[in-house]
C-alpha cells in the first residue's frame, strides 16, 4: 500500500520512456503505483519495467471498474498514461477516479490511427486520404484508385511496426498479408489493415504536456530517414529544433489543433507530422510521452523534458499554467542517430565503436544488442541495434557527426558470426 504520509500517483503501463517518470514523481515526495493494462508485460517491453520504482502493482483484468476500485484503495492524486498500449485505460480510471482526464469519448479516436485522422478530419484539418479493410482485393482496387505509393500499416502499432511503403498491387497484396492476423506490439492483434496515402516531406515530431486543453510545447525534433534493407523511410535520426522558426511555426498551429481535435486536453502527447508541400499533415499522435531517450536527451539540451512538463501539469497545474507557453531555449544541440544493421547473426564485436565515441559531439551510447546477442537486420525502431546521442553547442558539429556515423555504418561496423 502507499506510505500514509504520501500521496499516491498511478502511471499505467510505465514501459519505454515512461519508466523514467516514477522516478522524476518519487522525487517530488509521491508514492507511485503501477497499473498493467495487460496480464503480462509485452516483452519488447519487459526490460524497461522497474519493479522497485512502484510501492504495488496492479493488474487489470479487463473489468475497468474492477481495476479502478482496486485503485482507489491507494487513494491516488492522478492517473497517467505510460506506453501507448496503457492509454485507453489510462483514460477509463482517470474518469472513473474523478481525476486530471482526457475521458474516454475520444480514447478510441487516439489510438485507432484510422479513427485518429478521420477525428481530424472532421474537425477541418487536412489529413492523409485512408482505408481500413479486412479484404484483400478491397485494399488492392483502393490502391489502383489512389495511385502512386501507399502506406500499409496496422490499425494499432508503435515505433514503425509493419509500415511498409507500397509502388505496386504485388507490394500491396505482400504487405496486406504482411500485416492481417498478427500480433502487434501494443498488445492486439490485426483484425484489419490501415492504406493510407504516402505523403511526401520530412517528417518531424511535437511533443507537448497539456492542462485543461492550454497546450505547451516541449520540444521539436526533425527526422531523416535512409533507403535501407528494402526499406522506404527508415529512421536513421532525430534532430532538436529550436523552439520557433519558419517550419515550427506552420508545425506547431496544426499541431495544437489536432490535440483539440483528439480530446487530448490534459496530459502529455507525442505528434508525428509531415510538412508536405501543401502544408502540415498528420502522421499520428500518442496521447503520452515521446518514446525512447529523446526525452531524456532533450534534458542535455534545455535542462527539463517533457518528464518534468508532465509531472507539474499532474502535480502543480497552477505552476504549469503560469510558464506554459513560455519558448525553450536550446543551450545544447542535440540529435539520437541510429546504427542501421544490414543483416542478421550473431554479434562478435562493433570494431569500429571507438571511432564513434571519438566523435567531437558523441555523448551517450545506448545498445540495444551487445556483442554475444543476436543482431537483426534493422528494418525498424524495433531492430535498431546501437543508438548514438550526440551534443555540441555548435548544431553544425552535430550535423557533421551525424554524417560520420552514416559513413562509418554498413558491413565493416559489425563482426559476426
């Protein structure tokens, strides 16, 4: 039970990125409580869980009210989103509870990508043109219609799983199959497959920590991808932008409004968009963190992330209101690359690793697959095997040794066997 003296914070599903809030709220004198939405933790997952953060741990077992009762025996101050797959319950025991909620009219709406961008739509934005269907020959005529390269996705996923990026019907029909009657990674399976059409430009992330629906905006990041392994797209980096300039400042209008649009009022979000050359277009959004380091890298850069955003909009809303708005101001330059594995085995060695920590912007190291563990051949975030933060004061310094691991990167970075 939660120490008498405390009081009491509940985060579903603190994998990924979440696990480090336990931490940032334990610090601010909270007992914190874990919810699994799920019986087992996922295992792309398990290693991020950290029992001991967590005063309990509780299971739902599919009854929402159940588990929400189960809950109110600690007694919590808030209920907080951790991975993607916790957010719909996240939702339920907010609203249950009488807490900070975003409520569960729309929680379908920002998990389904399909619901999420017909949502959009509805609202006046623009947004990518899209199926959803279980049938095969259906998706097929939907991509002769459409012409040009498609977007094959699942209805529900994280971090790139089974996108692929279709030129043709064959590409179509392998990617349908691809997808259709798996499990995914959030815990579902592919009842249907989700066409949607390609959009061309960069892609770029906003991610923001909301209260009573006054948005704050944390960070913005650039993407670059490479054409890798059969790949379309892949993500090979993420580059912090500053706060304004003349794309945040078309992102981020589209942005806030796609989180109105979504019910996303209070809480944090992780918005993935295009700038195409019609203007902003949404890729999808997570009514929780940014995944991976990035917030934590963002840390280096302007001495708070998003952890901290989240844990006053929750804690100390008044606070929050009072700064929310306020531009963040890069003292760093910061950017995660990715090593893209260009095939699989088992890993001896990363012969050239020291020529990538001699690099005048090299900061952090995070492996993923050390040597002795089963390399995979990088097709996406799932299967990137080392990924290398990188900080200077100079943003060309950072640009620089980005393209230095690019070179570095291909057979001769990996021994196996």
């Amino acid at each position: 039970m939660s120490q008498p003296d405390q009081p009491t914070v509940a985060i579903v599903d603190a994998y990924s990125s979440a696990s480090r809030l336990a931490p940032v709220l334990r610090g601010r004198g909270h007992t914190v409580v874990h919810v699994r939405s799920t019986p087992s933790i996922p295992a792309i997952n398990a290693a991020d869980f950290v029992p001991g953060d967590f005063a309990a741990d509780l299971v739902h077992r599919g009854d929402p009210a159940e588990t929400a009762r189960a809950l109110a025996a600690h007694r919590p101050v808030a209920v907080l989103p951790g991975a993607e797959v916790g957010v719909e319950l996240a939702d339920a025991l907010s609203e249950a509870l009488g807490l900070r909620t975003n409520g569960t009219a729309l929680s379908s709406a920002r998990r389904d990508k399909h619901r999420m961008v017909e949502t959009v739509k509805a609202a006046g934005l623009r947004a990518a043109e899209q199926l959803v269907t279980s049938d095969e020959e259906e998706a097929v005529a939907w991509h002769a219609k459409t012409g040009g390269r498609i977007v094959v996705k699942p209805v529900r996923s994280a971090a790139g799983e089974g996108v692929q990026f279709c030129d043709s019907a064959d590409e179509t029909r392998a990617a349908f199959r691809a997808v259709l009657g798996q499990d995914n990674v959030v815990a579902s399976r592919n009842d249907a497959v989700l066409l949607q059409e390609y959009l061309f430009g960069t892609e770029y992330y906003v991610n923001t920590v909301s209260v009573d629906g006054r948005h704050h905006v944390c960070d913005i990041w650039r993407t670059t991808h490479i054409h890798a392994n059969g790949v379309r797209d892949l993500l090979d980096g993420a580059h912090l932008m500053p706060r304004h300039g003349e794309v945040q400042d078309l992102l981020v209008p589209y942005a806030l409004a796609v989180l109105d649009a979504l019910g996303i009022a209070n809480g944090p979000a992780h918005t993935e968009l295009k700038l195409t050359p019609d203007g902003p277009r949404l890729i999808e959004t997570g009514a929780r963190l940014c995944g991976g380091s990035l917030p934590t890298l963002v840390r280096t850069a302007l001495g708070e992330s998003q952890l901290e955003w989240t844990a006053d909009a929750y804690l100390a809303p008044d606070a929050f209101l009072d700064r929310a708005g306020e531009p963040y101001r890069v003292e760093r330059y910061v950017a995660s690359i990715g090593l893209i594995a260009p095939r699989s085995g088992e890993l001896v060695d990363y012969p050239l690793l020291p020529r990538v920590r001699d690099l005048e912007s090299f900061h952090e190291l995070r492996t993923a697959v050390a040597p002795g563990g089963r390399l995979r051949r990088t097709v996406n975030d799932f299967t990137i095997p080392l990924l290398v933060d990188l900080a200077h004061e100079v943003e060309e310094v950072v640009r620089r040794d980005h393209g230095s691991i690019r070179q570095l990167d291909g057979e001769g970075f990996y021994t196996l066997r």
